[in-house]
C-alpha cells in the first residue's frame, strides 16, 4: 500500500510558509545544490539517479547575525571540560553549548521539488558540500543570481493557490523565486520585475475571449519563458461566481510587488459564496448547480444511442449496445464535488479542508444530491449547520495554519503482522546475520502528512511532531524507502517463490521415479506369482498367431472364453499386438483380506511381452526395477547440487534486497563539529584535547 497524499496542497502551503516567516526571513543565502548531489531524490521515485532528482533543489541559508562559535564535543555527556588545569563548566563550557545551539538553529537546508513540496530538512548525505558532482544548469542560474542575498520575504500566491514567492534580496538587487505546485510543476526564477531570467520548464496560458478589465489583449495565449514577464494574474486566477448558476468570469489577484512586503491580505470568501448567503439561497444555488449538470447530462446521453445504434433511456445505454459503447454521465453529484465547483465561493478551501467542514457539520461528504432529489437527501434545513460549518470551521482551521505553529502530523496505518509474516520471518535464514532494518518506521505504512487533523482524520493513527516541517521533513525521507522498501519485499517473496518451485520441481521427480520403481517391483513380483497362468495363456496367444489367425478374431475368441469363465481368458485384459504385448489382469493375493468372504483381491493391470516367458518378463521387471532406482539416486544427487545453487542465488538475491532497503535510507544530517578538522580526542576524564595536524 502506497501514500495517499505525495505533495503539498493548498492548506500545506498555508503552514508551510507561515513556518518559513516566523525562522528563516533573513537568512543569507549561502549556495544551491541539486537534490542528487546531496542524496536527495524526487518524492516520484525510489530511485537513486540523478534523472530521479530532476527538479529538487537544495538550498542553504544561514543567518549572517550568528558569527562563528564553539560546539559541544557530545550532547549526551553532562560536561566537556577545557584543555587548560581548571574546570570552565560554569563558564566555558556552558556558553560554547548555548552558543553551539543558536548556531545549529541559524543554519537550515532548505529543499524545493517542483511541483510537489518545499520544506527544511536534515535528511541529506554526508558528502554535503564537498560533492564533486557538477551542478546543473539551473542549479548555477541560481546561484549566480541568488547567492548571498538574503530571503526577505515567503508568500503564498492568490487564494490558498499552490505557488509560492520567494523573495531573495530588495530595491535593485530583488529576485524572486516562483514554486508552482499544481500539473507538473515548476520553479521560475525572475527579477525584482518579475521579468523571467531561467525556469525549469515552458508552458502557455490561454487567455478567454471575454474581458475582464485585467487582462492580456496582445494574442491568444500568455508564454511562460524566458525574457518575459511572470504572469502572477494567470498562475494564482480564481473563478468566482457572477450572476448566474454556472457563469463563471475569471478575477484576477493584483499580487505583484506588493507581495515584497507581505502585506497583501486576500479574503479568504467570495462575496457572493455561499458563506455569505443563508440557508434558503444556498440551497437555491445548490438546486440550480443540479439542474445544470442534469440538462448536460440529457445532452451527453442524448449522443449515445447514434454511436451504437439503439438503445433508449440511461439504463437501456447502459445493458444494451456493442462493445465500445461509452458510459453515460451521471447526473449525480457528492456534496464535497459540489462544494468544489468555482461558483460555491469554498472551493479554495481545498477537499480536505471542505470534507472536514462537511463532517464537523453532520453530514455525509459522498451523499448523491440530485435535482429531483435534494429535497429529502439535503433539505433546506441542513444547510443553515453546513453554512456555519464552512464559515466557522474553515477560518479556524485556516487562522490556526497561518498564524501559529499547530505542530505536524503524519497519518499511518500498520503493516500486517500474521502468521504468514511470522513464517516470513523465520525463513530469514537464508539472510546474512549482518544485514538489519534501521529504518524505524519499518513496521507502518505512512499514508499522509497534515499540518492539522480533520475531522476525517480522528479515525486514522498518526504520530505527532513539533513542528509541521519536521513532519514533512520526516514523511519524505520515508517515502522513497517506503516505496523501495515494497519493491525488495516484491522482490524477496519472488526469490522465495522461485526457489520453492525449484524444491517442488526436484521433489515432483523423485516421486516420480519411486512410483515408477514400485510399479516395476510389483508387476515383476505377481508375474512371478502367477507365472503358470500367464505361461499358459501365452502359449494360447502365440499359437493362434502361428496358425495365421487374425487380430480381430482373436480378440473374438478371448471375448468368447471370458464369457464361457474360462480361468485363462479371464486373466487376460487387453491385447497390444502391435506392441507384441498382453495386458494381465493379476489378483494381489497378498494384500487381500481373506476374512471377508464377499471381498474380492485387488486387481492390478501388468503388461507382458508376448516373445518371452513367465519369468523372462519377471527378469525384464526387475532390471527395469533396479535401472530406476540407480537413476533416483543420480536425480537426487543431482537435485541436492541443483538447490544448493538456487539457495546461494536466493539468498544473494533476499540480501540485495534489504541492502537496498538501508542504502535508500538517508540519515538526519550530523553536524561537523569545529575541531573534526584536527586531530582530537577525548580523555577519561571528559577532557576535550585538540592537536594540529602538522604538529
């Protein structure tokens, strides 16, 4: 089972830049790194090549006003003392740890992946900026504009929209640096003027027809790309309602260097949304937003019947026709699609904020509202709690994410843990005593992660963090482990089934050959029993063949005897005259329980050639006996080197698995300590002592 939620929405965008104001305005910005250059890999893949990291970018930023100082040997011993005669814990040291600690918060790794996340983080590789990798183009447009500037302002474009504005430096020296998190994503870099100087990708926006007062009126379609200017009105445009049901007229938001301040305030409703009506006209709107979709749905379904010829009414369309016939549309809408719809004035709210007001208020999010029946489904009276649900509800929730830090959460479910997963476990052997799982959330399936739990969420395990960016931080280093982690185990149970196979193949053999040796034993032993009768009847059968007598007849005349009860022809059970061979049906006198006088001996079929005797036949069975066992023994032999073999390359196959699983895994970053550079150790008695390397 995979996440459910891979990226930021417009709620995590809220928290996430509310976080980023509050610690980081101010920071210098120190250098760009590719996300593959420090271990980072996309959220969209498991994979650990630098095609996999397209998009993630590193960025380090410090606080210019923390100057250089001293750091603490190890956080977990109670006192580090100075190399000089006397103890410095009550002023040396204590003032190197409160020092080291404002130095370690004043220094973040912040990562940006287009089109899906932005957050600080500690999970890097070691190599940090050492790397020797060469950056990427766009990894050295970056630097070469933003760095050493400082990040004067983070904002969130349009209304609660997916795009974020970084702004680097001011008056002359401004950039700014545009997150898209919506379709593909993308990060535009531009100046102070919005004027774009590099992006990772072009698109086009087209523009309608109408006029609006705002917009561009030099051609069909706005370009996104270099030496243009970011069109901020086309990214974050909202479509609110005007006049009717279903008439939508795009508004733009003037968010242009106003956003250098932060102070542009956008409300958070439409003016004419359903917060501000009452009971009676939201449920007008609702009716009137059903009719809509059920006179489209009449025009949709209404082409059907000419694609396939026949077939009258949505559910004649939907029993009757060839293949290839299309679904009708349903003219059925859930309350949280309908609250979605431009025109509701919530639709900014986002699904999950929406489904939370739609809970808080008692109602179902999925019910179907039709236009005939949203009377009895919805009625008047129901929608006065989901109004002030969405009023009340949705502007704590969204006061709660931007104004404070209301901590993180990341939603899990457990990994079964049954009896197949206990004989998982003890299969394990085949695994090299050295190789263990140091992923501590080896044992849960991470679904989500929340700046605040919902309504929807109260159900659902979670694991709380501090902050919201040390839950993203913390879901995110997972997820590719999550995701190669269900790939290995994909891959064990694979090495395992084709080992098994390997096992029943070589078992299925031998048994093979055993009930092939039993055969030949028994056959040759009740020949012998019954060598007399068989002799005779024999002699039978190859004197009418000398006197010329033909198959059929023959077959005939045993017909005949059998039929007169003759002992002889009884014991005869088929003729294989084309093979030279007789069919015997033999009584196994030995198994058979005499003490029951209405039983009868077991009856076992044996063929015997007809160009040789009683015994002759026995010898023959027995040779056959003896060949078969001798080649059980080599398939045994054989069958021991084959699965020897196929453990050897299962359990290469089960520890490059869970290699794979750890390598995957990238640890929070350590900090390097100042005095690492030297030669250092540490005494018995807590003393730190610190040497030049040349000394």
């Amino acid at each position: 089972m995979s996440a459910k939620k891979s990226r930021f929405d417009g709620l995590d965008v809220a928290a996430m830049t509310s976080h980023l104001k509050r610690t980081m305005l101010g920071f210098k910005l120190a250098n760009v790194y590719d996300g593959s250059a420090l271990g980072v890999n996309s959220s969209a893949s498991g994979g650990g090549n630098d095609k996999a990291a397209r998009g993630v970018y590193m960025f380090k930023l410090a606080d210019p006003s923390s100057g250089p100082a001293a750091v603490p040997v190890d956080a977990s011993k109670d006192d580090v003392k100075s190399d000089g005669g006397e103890n410095k814990e009550g002023d040396n040291v204590t003032s190197a740890k409160s020092s080291n600690a404002a130095a370690d918060s004043k220094r973040v790794m912040l990562l940006i992946e287009s089109g899906v996340r932005f957050h600080p983080t500690t999970h890097y590789s070691q190599s940090s900026s050492g790397s020797s990798s060469m950056p990427s183009n766009f990894a050295m447009k970056l630097r070469k504009h933003l760095r050493n500037l400082r990040l004067e302002n983070v904002t969130q474009l349009g209304n609660l929209d997916r795009v974020v504005d970084f702004r680097f430096g001011s008056g002359n020296y401004a950039h700014h640096l545009l997150l898209e998190l919506y379709a593909q994503g993308n990060i535009i870099l531009t100046d102070g003027e919005y004027r774009i100087l590099a992006l990772l990708r072009t698109h086009e926006y087209e523009v309608k027809n109408e006029s609006d007062g705002g917009g561009v009126d030099n051609g069909d379609e706005v370009k996104v790309r270099v030496g243009n200017v970011y069109p901020v009105t086309f990214a974050t445009t909202l479509s609110m309602e005007k006049g009717g049901a279903g008439d939508d007229t795009e508004v733009s938001n003037d968010n242009d260097e106003t956003n250098e301040k932060g102070d542009a305030d956008v409300e958070t409703t439409a003016s004419k949304g359903i917060v501000a009506m009452n009971s009676s006209e939201a449920y007008n709107w609702a009716k009137a937003e059903l009719v809509a979709v059920h006179e489209k749905a009449l025009i949709m379904n209404a082409k059907q019947p000419n694609d396939n010829g026949g077939g009258q009414g949505k559910k004649g369309g939907k029993k009757k026709g060839g293949g290839g016939k299309k679904k009708t549309m349903d003219d059925s809408v859930a309350l949280k699609a309908l609250l979605l719809k431009p025109t509701s004035g919530v639709y900014h709210y986002g699904p999950s904020l929406i489904e939370h007001c739609i809970r808080s208020a008692g109602l179902d999010p999925v019910v179907k509202l039709k236009h005939d029946n949203i009377d009895y489904t919805l009625p008047e009276a129901s929608w006065e709690d989901l109004i002030t649900s969405l009023r009340e509800e949705g502007s704590r929730v969204i006061e709660n994410l931007t104004s404070g830090e209301s901590g993180g959460f990341i939603l899990y479910k457990p990994k079964a843990n049954d009896n197949d997963e206990k004989k998982k476990d003890e299969n394990n052997s085949l695994l090299p005593s050295n190789v263990a799982n140091t992923n501590p959330h080896s044992d849960k399936t991470l679904l989500e992660f929340q700046p605040h739990l919902l309504q929807q969420h109260k159900e659902q395990q979670c694991l709380k963090y501090s902050t919201f960016a040390v839950a993203t931080d913390e879901f995110f280093s997972h997820l590719s482990s999550q995701k190669v982690s269900h790939r290995a185990d994909a891959a064990e149970a694979a090495a395992r089934e084709r080992l098994a196979k390997i096992q029943a193949d070589q078992q299925r053999r031998v048994d093979g050959l055993v009930k092939e040796q039993e055969r030949w034993r028994e056959g040759a032993q009740l020949v012998e029993a019954h060598a007399e009768d068989i002799d005779r009847a024999l002699g039978v059968i190859n004197s009418a063949l000398e006197t010329g007598m033909d198959w059929e007849a023959l077959e005939q005349l045993v017909s005949v005897e059998q039929a007169n009860e003759n002992p002889i022809a009884l014991l005869i059970h088929a003729l294989k005259l084309d093979k030279d061979e007789v069919v015997m049906a033999l009584p196994d006198i030995d198994d058979w329980d005499d003490s029951d006088p209405d039983s009868l001996p077991p009856i076992h079929h044996v063929a015997v050639s007809i160009k040789d005797s009683a015994y002759g036949n026995a010898r023959t069975m027995f040779a056959q006996y003896r060949a078969s066992k001798e080649k059980e023994e080599k398939t045994m032999e054989a069958s021991t080197v084959a699965l020897k073999a196929a453990e050897a390359k299962a359990k290469q196959q089960l520890a490059e698995a869970q290699k794979q699983k750890q390598r995957v895994q990238v640890m929070p970053q350590r900090k390097v300590y100042w005095f690492e550079k030297f030669a250092w150790f540490i005494t018995s008695d807590n003393y730190l002592v610190v040497a030049g390397k040349d000394a």
